[in-house]
C-alpha cells in the first residue's frame, strides 16, 4: 500500500513542483505532552495546478528526482491566499 499523506502547499515557485507542510501531534513516550512536528515535502504536481494554501493529498511514487518522491493526487480544499 502507497504512503498517503494531507498537508498544505507553502511554496510553489518551482516548475512541476510544491513544497508541502506535513504536520503531525504526538504525546511524549514519558511526560505524555503534546508534541507538534513539521515536516516539508516535496511533491511533483502532474497536471494539477495546486496555490499557496491549499489542502492537498500526496501519495509515495518511486523516485522522481534527488529530493521529489511524492505526487500530489488531488486538491482537497482551496486556501485562502
């Protein structure tokens, strides 16, 4: 089964390509605390055509660049940029 994943596009000033925000809560292993990660990834756009502030789904594809292992699958919610 493929790597899906939701996040927000921050950046899409490259050709073919967006920096999307992966974000994720956890608790500590001991003191049970929140902990917020950020995560970019970069992922290829195909034919889509994602903005700034977009909610997008990405899926895991064989690599397709040095640092691009992602393809956006679709747009789930627009942003507001």
């Amino acid at each position: 089964m493929k790597k899906t994943l939701e996040g927000i596009v921050v950046s899409n000033k490259m050709a073919k390509t967006v920096v999307v925000k992966i974000s994720s809560k956890s608790a500590h292993p001991i003191y049970k605390k929140l902990i917020k990660r950020e995560k970019k990834i970069k992922a290829d756009i195909g034919s889509l055509s994602p903005n700034l502030g977009d909610r997008v789904r990405i899926v895991g594809t064989r690599p397709i660049s040095k640092d691009k292992h992602f393809k956006v699958m679709e747009v789930l919610k627009s942003g507001s940029a």
